[in-house]
C-alpha cells in the first residue's frame, strides 16, 4: 500500500500542479482558521455587541449629564452673583434711621413735603429665614402734600432706589385749601436684614 502511495505522489508532477496545490492548501488553511478561530471570536463579538450598545448609550448619558451639571453650575453662580446683589440692597436693621433719610431726600428732591414718616415697628414680619439670620417687611407711614405728577416723580425715584421698597394702603385725596396739592398718606414697605 505504500507503495502504492509512493507511485502516485511520483507521477504527480508538483512543479507542474503547484498553484493548485498551493490553492488547495491555502483553502485548507482558512476553512481550519474559520472554524477554530474566526467562529469563537465572531461569537464572542455578537455576545459583546449589546454590551457595546448599553456602554454607548451610558456614555451618551454622561456627556448630557455632564452638559447638565455644567448649566446647573453656570445658574448656581449666577445666582449667588444675585443674591450678593439683592443683599446689598437689603440693609441691616440698624439701618432704618438711613432708609427714613433716603426716603426723605426723594420727598424734597422731588418737591413732595412730607408731613409725617414714621416705621411701624409692630407690624414688622419676618419674610424670610436663613441660616445666617432673617429678613423682615417693614412698613413705612408717610403722610405727605403734593402735587399728583410730583408724587409720581417720587414713586419713581424709590422704585429706582438702591434698597428693596414696595407701596401699599396708597391714599390720595384733593386738599381743600389748595386744589394742585393732594393730601398723600402711603406705606412704604421695605425689608431689613438682622443676624444672628
């Protein structure tokens, strides 16, 4: 038998049938290399897509959450830059004694005589809490005279003022003695800061 074998690989002529021999073998060797190598990595990749996918979505995820925390963090400081405005413009309660001046300056710069200015220090209500301390409406009674365009001169000059005030229980009335001046009476509220 081996013989035989050996009769037949001498009748072939190898130089002559190389290429196909060379074909068949390369053949060979890619149907052994598919089936031992390409089909355990083909799988183990069609087990690792989903994981790819769930890794993507979770890295699209984080990019939104991290563009999130960026806006939070750009409001946060806006924020604070507010909060540091309005504290400016809510002073302390010893300050009361200025917020009554700062009123007044507006009456005489707007030629509004003010009668009567007084804070009603009973009716003082805590607005708000804070660790730091608290911050109270105060309500301001004026009594004044004046014409009705310059009273609104006024109003304006305090809504445009550094310090936080608001007006309720306004009251305008027409004086007997002089028709172009009205008798005022308003409150003025206003808000203070007091520490702990």
């Amino acid at each position: 038998m081996k013989k035989k074998n050996i009769d037949f690989l001498k009748k072939i002529d190898l130089q002559k049938h190389a290429k196909l021999i060379l074909g068949v073998a390369a053949a060979l060797l890619l149907l052994l290399d598919f089936t031992l190598i390409m089909r355990p990595q083909i799988k183990w990749l069609k087990d690792f897509n989903p994981k790819i996918s769930e890794l993507r979505n979770n890295i699209d995820q984080t990019r939104r959450d991290m563009a999130l925390l960026k806006h939070i963090e750009e409001a946060s400081q806006s924020s604070r830059k507010k909060m540091s405005d309005i504290e400016k413009r809510v002073p302390q309660e010893e300050d009361i004694p200025m917020i009554l001046q700062d009123i007044s300056s507006a009456a005489n710069n707007s030629m509004i005589k003010i009668l009567q200015i007084r804070p009603v220090k009973e009716e003082k209500e805590v607005a708000l809490k804070t660790p730091s301390g608290q911050y109270y409406r105060i309500p301001i009674s004026i009594e004044a005279k004046g014409s009705y365009h310059l009273f609104g001169k006024f109003l304006s000059v305090l809504e445009n003022s550094e310090i936080f005030m608001s007006v309720s229980n306004l009251e305008i009335t027409s004086s007997d003695r002089d028709y172009k001046k009205h008798n005022i009476n308003l409150v003025i509220n206003t808000f203070i800061f007091k520490s702990k």
